[in-house]
C-alpha cells in the first residue's frame, strides 16, 4: 500500500520569502500521480498543482512549483514570494494509477504560518 | 461553475439518531468519494464509487454505507452514529482515478 510522509507539522515564513514543505512517498508502482491541496482556517480542500510519475519536467502553477525528484521518492511543495494568505494547512497526496481501485492518500499534512 | 456540493456544512446530532450527508456534483465526474477529517490523521478514505452503482470501501468504512443510484449523487449514510464519528467529513469527485479531485466545503459532524 502506498504512503505519505509530511514530517514538518508546522511552518513558519516571513512574507515574501520562499518555503518548501517536504513530502516524502512510498510506493512499488511506477505510474502514480502526486498532489498538493492546501486547506485554509474556512476548512475547504483547494487544488494547488499535480504531478504525475512520467512527468519529465517539475509541474508549476503560478507561485507553486513541485520539486520531483523520483528516486528519492520525494515531492516537496515550493511556494515563491509567500503571502499572509498563503497561512493554510498543506497536504500532500498520491493516487495510484493502475493498481485497482485505489484511493488518493493522504499525508497529515503541515501548517504553513506566513508572518509579515 | 463546477462544483461539489455537500449538505449540511454543519450538523450536531445524538447518539443513535440516523443522518444523511448529501453530496452532488455538477461535472459529469464518475469517480467519487467520502473522507473524514481528524486532528493528526489526516484525511482517510470512507468509501469510494467507480461509477453508478458500484461502490467499494475504502480505509475507515466501519459505520457507514453509501449509495450511488445516480451518477452526481454519492450520499454518505450514518445508520447509528457514535461519538468517535464526531469529525470534518469531505466528498470529493475526480473525472478518474489518477485525476485530481475536487473537494466539497465539508460537513463537519459532532454526535453527542
């Protein structure tokens, strides 16, 4: 079964500096699809950027950038010129593309606190 | 504009009283999905639907059943429900698997 690690539960970051939260995966399937949703204080689960296993170039999505890099099973969220609205829950998650019926995963996620 | 919709967003309830949490979706999707929400676990998977009429259970589905009779609709039911069922609950709904799912507001249920 697959498996994500989130091992920073919280976060700070001046305003306007960069920060990466960390994700680490665990998997034996090569065709996979990774995740970041950010969860602000209102409670709803927002699509940041996704990335899928065959996927040659790190995805990017305005100011999220995804930092792949597959051997070392790791998917590190990149968030550029941080805002105080950027203060949210992150989660990380996987799907698993060919293995059955197979849910998204979920890490426990990190909370990101942006101080101006 | 697409969406997921979930009723209600909040519900306190007792013991033992039967509820039903809606949820509909508006983009054709055939993948949907029930998760809770807890403090330190994260999100887990209640259960899951592939299509009309075929659901499956997913990481936590003890205390739960599901229905899928229509392609928007995936209602999550609690025939009795616990105290430990007290949590933030979120359906989502994805055009397949590998694709990225879109979440309700949530429903966030205390049973006392």
């Amino acid at each position: 079964a697959q498996k994500i690690t989130q091992t920073q539960p919280g976060m700070f970051v001046q305003e306007k500096e960069a920060v990466t939260l960390d994700c680490t995966y665990d998997t034996s399937d090569q065709s996979y699809g990774l995740f970041w949703y950010k969860q602000p204080s209102s409670g709803e689960m927002i699509f940041l950027i996704y990335q899928g296993s065959y996927d040659e170039q790190n995805a990017t999505e305005g100011r999220y950038s995804l930092n792949f890099q597959k051997a070392r099973k790791s998917a590190n969220l990149v968030i550029s010129a941080s805002q105080l609205g950027d203060s949210a829950m992150y989660f990380c998650a996987m799907i698993l593309r060919n293995s059955g019926n197979t849910p998204l995963v979920f890490g426990k996620g990190t909370r990101l606190s942006v101080i101006a | 504009e697409a969406q997921v919709t979930q009723n209600p967003r909040y519900l306190i309830t007792v013991t033992g009283k039967k509820l039903t949490v809606t949820c509909s979706q508006n983009m054709n999707h055939e993948y949907m999905s029930w998760y809770r929400q807890d403090p330190g676990l994260g999100l887990r998977q209640i259960y899951y639907s592939m299509n009309v009429e075929v659901t499956d259970k997913g990481d936590v589905p003890e205390g739960y059943k599901v229905s899928r009779k229509e392609k928007r609709n995936f209602p999550l039911i609690l025939e009795s429900p616990s105290p430990n069922q007290t949590s933030l609950y979120f359906c989502a709904s994805s055009l397949g698997r590998g694709a990225e799912a879109f979440f309700g507001q949530g429903t966030r249920l205390t049973v006392v």
